[in-house]
C-alpha cells in the first residue's frame, strides 16, 4: 500500500509569527521584513521505526482580507498548528472565539497542537511592566480546554523552542496519524 503525504496547516492571527517559525526550522533563517502571507507550503520527512513519514506544510494567510480562501487549504488536513504569540493577549483570545470553532466546523477530525510564538518577547519582561504576557500555564491551559493534543511554545527569532516544537510536538503527532491511517487498511 502506498502511504500518502500528511498534510499540516499552520493557521492563527496575522503576524503572530507563523511563517517566521517555518522559515526558520525549514530554511534556517529569519524574514527580514514582514510579508503577509496568502498561500506557501513546503514537504519534509523524517524516519521513525525504519520508516519515512512525508508530510506537507501549509503556511496560511489568516489576515482578514483572505479568510474567504483559508478554507481552501483544509481539504485532507491531518494536523492543525494552531498558534498565536505570547505577546499579543488578542491572538490568545481569537484561539476560542475564532480559530477553535472555524477548526471544529471544518476540520472535526484533525489533531491540533497549540503553538505559543515569539517567547523572546518576554525577555526583560519585569513584572511592573503595563504590557502582559501570556504565561506557560496559561497557554498549558487553554491546549485543555480546546482539547489540543499538545502544547509547546518557541522563538524563530532566537530558535528558543523551535526544533522541539516539531520533533516533540509535530512529529508524534504524525506518528499518530499515520498508525491510525494504517489501522483503516483492510486485506484481501
């Protein structure tokens, strides 16, 4: 039986810093500037009990201005990184009241892990200071109540965080899937 790709969408606010973490863990580099991004996507593979698990990532434009085509990149999603930054309390919010429901309506099926980005921003962060930052545990927390499968937390800028979120948060996941995707086989 020929495995097919799975398939992971990157989906949360505008500039909360998806396309910078995988630029940074695909290309190894940080964007200088800031492009709003429609559509991008990119394939990897990493081995995992003698076998290679390919996966295709999809980078989604999440501005207003394109949420009429995000549904577009949906069709056979397996994994949802669903992210917002540590630095910004309305991308927090919009996790809730926005992204979870669009994801259960459209993707009921697919696994999601609950990405915190930009955790260099709270460097030098006193706690006197006016603007507030999402804490681990409140990130922890909110993976619980939407029911995420796990939560991890990272910085493109400094690479705090990066690799782990896909080599402990990502790729178990596809490990899952690809079980479950082989479980469905039926033998004549």
């Amino acid at each position: 039986m020929e495995q097919r790709t799975l398939k992971v969408v990157v989906v949360g606010d505008g500039t909360v810093g998806k396309t910078s973490m995988l630029m940074r863990y695909t290309e190894g580099k940080f964007p200088a500037d800031y492009v709003p991004t429609i559509f991008e996507n990119c394939v990897g593979s990493f081995h995992v009990e003698g076998n290679s698990v390919s996966y295709e990532l999809w980078d989604t434009g999440c501005q207003e201005d394109y949420s009429h085509l995000r549904p577009l990149s949906y069709t056979d999603t397996d994994i949802v990184i669903l992210c917002y930054a540590v630095d910004n309390q309305r991308s927090f919010a919009s996790i809730e009241h926005k992204w979870i429901e669009e994801l259960n309506c459209l993707l009921p099926k697919a696994r999601i892990l609950l990405v915190g980005c930009k955790i260099d921003t709270r460097i030098g962060f006193k706690p006197g200071n006016t603007k507030p930052f999402i804490t681990y545990n409140q990130g922890s927390a909110l993976a619980k109540r939407i029911k995420a499968e796990g939560y991890m937390e990272c910085s493109a800028l400094s690479g705090e965080g990066l690799r782990e979120v896909f080599t402990d948060g990502l790729f178990p996941l596809l490990v899952k899937c690809l079980k479950k995707q082989k479980s469905h086989c039926l033998m004549l």
